[in-house]
C-alpha cells in the first residue's frame, strides 16, 4: 500500500481528505472494463473507473469528476 498527499485537500461533509492510500492491483478483475492502452493514456474516464477500486477508503466517482485537482490526478 502506498499513500500519496493530495496538493489540494478533498472534502468530505466535514472531513478533509488530504491524503489517499493505494492499494496494488492483484489479478486483472481490477481492470475489468477498462482498456489498458486508454489507462497508459491516463484517460479520466478509465481513471474514474479503476480508482475506486484501488484506493481505500474508496474515491468515489463524483470526487474524482468534481473535486479532485488534475495536478492530483496525475
């Protein structure tokens, strides 16, 4: 498990979420539904896909699509 500090904060009701914790992949049942080449591409739809299920607690998709910083996506 890894954890990576958020450059800008998320926020949760009343809770700051400044930093996420990820979790390695094992097995390709992580990646179901997602192109791998569009994943290398850093496509945000497949990154909206995968990162939820690789990192805990659990980024929801709405985080990612309207809160999460692109200097963080990266």
């Amino acid at each position: 498990m890894k954890t990576v500090t958020l450059e800008h904060p998320l926020k949760r009701g009343d809770i700051e979420v400044a930093s996420v914790q990820f979790i390695e992949p094992r097995g390709t049942g992580w990646l179901k539904g997602v192109k791998l080449f569009d994943l290398m591409q850093m496509d945000v739809v497949s990154l909206t896909v995968v990162l939820p299920r690789i990192t805990d607690a659990p980024l929801t998709e709405h985080e990612i699509n309207a809160q999460l910083h692109p200097a963080d996506l990266v």
